[in-house]
C-alpha cells in the first residue's frame, strides 16, 4: 500500500486535472520547475549569498544561485535582487525591515479594497510593527484615485508608500506614485506578486524605473515554485547619503540582503531557488509572451461573457489576470458561490469587494483568475463557456444533481486539455513511499 500521503498528492493532482482552477494566484508550474523543486538541492545549506556562505560544500548551489540572480535581472532590466525569499510575504518583511523602524510610518493599499494581508494589516506583524495608514478605491468607480493618495500622503508624511494589490482588476500608475512618493521623501515600494508574468511580458505599466524597491511571488503569473523575490532598478533609495550611485546601490542592496538573511530567515532554500531559475528562464523564452498576452484576453473574455449574462464585473472588465464579480444583485454571498462551484468543479475564490458589507469570511464577491486556465491551452472561447458553466452553476446551488452534472461535463472536457503530470502509482514510488 502507498503511504497515504502519496494517496492525497495524487487525490490532488487528479482534482488539479479533472476541474476548471480559477484562482487568480494560482498556476501549474512545468515539469522542470516540479522537477528542481524535488531535487538534492533540497539536502543543502547555503545560510549567506554566492561565494560567501557560512557553509562548506556550495560550489554548486553558488551556481545555481548566480544563475537564477542572472535570469531574473535579465527578464525585468534589474540591477540588483534578491532570490531568497521563501515567499512574497518574506519579502515584504524584509523590505519593511530594512526601511522602517518600530513605530515609523507606512501607508499602503487597504486590504478590504483589494490590498496585501502584508502590507500592514493589523493581522499582519507589518501592522503590529508599524504605524499604518491605507489608501483604498472609490466607491462609486472601484478604481484607484491618485489624487486621494496624494492627500493621504502629505498628511500622514509615510515613510514608506507601498503599492501592488491581490486583487484590483486595473494596471498601476506607478510614475505618479512615484511623484508622490517625492513629494513626502517616501520611498516606494511595489509589490507586483499578482501581475509579475504581465509585467514581465512588458504588457503591463513597468513599476521597475519608477519604484526605488519591487518584490513579488513567483507562482502566480509567473508560473513558477511557491516563492518570492526582491529587485531594484536604476533608482533606488540612497541610504545614509552614499555619495554615488555605485555606492548607493551597494549599501542598499548590502541593508536588503541583510534584512532578509539573518533579519527574518535563515537558511535559503536551494532548491525553491533553482525552480525559480527554471521558471525564470521559461519566461524569457517568446513563447511566455504570447502565453502572459493570452492570460489578458481570456480574462477579458470571461470578464466580458459574465457582465452579457448580467453579472455585476467590478471596473466593468480588467486590464490584467483578474476578474472581480460582486454577486449582490443575484442575491449570492461569495461564500455560496464558493461552496456551489466547487461541487461542480469549479475552484474560485470567495473576495471581499471594496465597501463590502458582508465579513471576509462570507462577502459579497468572488475572484476569479486565467492564468492556469490559459496555461491549459485556453483561450477566449473555452472562457465563453467558462462563463456558461459558472452561470449553470451559479442558477443551481439548490441542485446537486445539476452542479454534479457539471462537473461531469468540466472533467469530459479537461481531457482535450490534459495537464503535464504522471499519476503516482506504487511502482513509480521508492520504498520509503509505501507503508
Ligand atoms: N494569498 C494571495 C492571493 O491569493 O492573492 C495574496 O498574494
């Protein structure tokens, strides 16, 4: 018999393949990357950074290291990261870390509209640590209104302005946060780890010569391992006054470096960091633009096909990945929805919508996303009928026989569109597999 934990990977893996996954910050990595992930780069630690390790033996993952550090600069035009952050949210740590005292000053996108958890909610130690204040959207629009941040900016003097959101269907004005980053001697911050493959694509506004500090994930559009990264561009913060910009650079990058490793973790995990190089390099390759143009039109297809079958698409459609739909007027919490697509196969997310008046755990909305759909092979017609098939859902939470119908059909239908990954059988597990 299979240990049952293979069981469950392989429970999952069929449900990844048998169902239609709409979570705008998930995607399905490549074989390569699942591959780097499950390798003896798993064995080692490398606490430090290439050619100065607190360990013996990094010859190799030195390399490895060097080479994810190469690939990323090269898909955004950086001059300097990061790859160590075990995730978006360590990221975001650091950076707090490395620019903030306790106490001092953050003003970032409010969680409720649509922000990060670690962008100082008071949930998150980012809020515990330091003052926060939010900008949020309009409610009679759902879009960003810069000259409110501005306000909020000069009366609250931050330290830090940060941006970047999980779930706002628009693109970032990131040269006027950065006017108004100046205006209040900020510093900014953008957190891309939702748009990332669409920046990387260069379909979207580039925060990266605009914000003195970037991070992001690495598993959502950009379809890589479970992790996050730091970057900096051209411009970036001058601590302490370094008189050049040579200088500048270093001494920032030597505070970032520092404020991630021993500041909030320790040993770096080689073999997350050489599934982000796989990935890395799948996204500078043409074929992911074409991929991150696709993961735009379907969602723009899907945001277009719910508004003709009368659902209420927040911002009336999107400029990215996301589609952000509030279900008042069919009388359905998110949480319903959330429940009933599943039955019928269908994985979403329950969202909050900006001035929400129901609690994060049922809410108004609902998130739906295209980028592992469209790494699928869909394209704007299979979203079409993505959307009939979320309506029939959506018309019959009562009716389990209906919703189960669904998701017969969804299963007949995934198997065009088959995914990369073997099924776990006892003879392709190694001993210690079976109990
Ligand atoms: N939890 C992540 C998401 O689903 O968007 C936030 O980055």
């Amino acid at each position: 018999m299979i240990d049952p934990i293979f069981a469950w990977i392989e429970a999952e893996r069929r449900r990844q393949a048998e169902g239609l996954e709409l979570i705008a910050s998930e995607n399905y990595a490549s074989p390569a990357v699942l591959q780097a992930l499950g390798s003896v780069l798993n064995n080692k630690y490398a606490e430090g950074l290439p050619g100065k390790r607190y360990y013996g033996g990094c010859t190799y993952v030195d390399e490895v290291e060097r080479l994810a550090q190469e690939r990323l600069k090269l898909l955004f035009g950086a001059e300097w990261v990061n790859v160590q952050p075990h995730s978006g949210a360590q990221a975001n740590a650091a950076v707090l870390l490395a620019l903030l005292r306790p106490g001092e000053k953050l003003l970032s996108f409010q969680l409720a509209h649509g922000g990060h958890l670690t962008h100082g909610s008071p949930l998150n130690s980012s809020g515990r640590l330091y003052t926060v204040e939010h900008y949020g959207v309009r409610e009679d629009t759902y879009l960003l209104d810069y000259d409110e941040i501005r306000e909020k900016a000069l009366k609250f003097r931050p330290k830090v302005l940060m941006a970047g959101a999980s779930s706002y269907p628009r693109d970032w004005d990131w040269k006027t946060l950065r006017q108004i980053a100046d205006e209040v001697g900020a510093t900014l911050v953008a957190d891309i780890a939702h748009p990332a493959g669409l920046i990387a694509a260069k379909l979207l506004n580039d925060p990266l010569p605009h914000c003195h500090i970037v991070t992001s994930t690495t598993h959502k559009t950009l379809r890589g391992p479970r992790g996050g990264i730091i970057m900096m561009g051209k411009d970036f913060p001058n601590p302490l006054g370094e008189k050049t910009p040579k200088g500048q650079l270093k001494k920032m990058s030597t505070i970032l470096d520092s404020a991630l490793f021993p500041g909030i973790q320790g040993g770096p995990h080689m073999h997350a960091i050489a599934a982000k190089a796989v990935a890395f390099g799948e996204a500078l390759q043409p074929e992911f633009r074409s991929y991150a143009q696709q993961v735009i039109r379907n969602a723009q297809a899907l945001a277009q096909a719910l508004m003709e079958l009368d659902y209420t698409v927040l911002t009336r459609g999107t400029d990215n990945h996301i589609v952000l739909v509030d279900l008042r007027n069919k009388g359905i919490t998110g949480r319903h929805a959330e429940e009933g697509l599943e039955m019928a196969g269908i994985t979403i997310n329950k969202n909050l919508i900006p001035y929400d008046p129901q609690p994060p755990l049922i809410t108004s909305g609902i998130r739906l996303g295209t980028p592992a759909l469209t790494t699928r092979g869909f394209t704007e017609a299979e979203f079409r009928q993505v959307a009939q098939w979320i309506d029939q859902a959506l018309t019959n939470l009562a009716n389990p026989e209906k919703l189960n119908a669904i998701q017969a059909e969804i299963r007949d239908f995934l198997q065009s569109y088959p995914l990369p990954y073997a099924p776990i059988t006892p003879a392709a597990l190694p001993a210690e597999g079976r109990v």
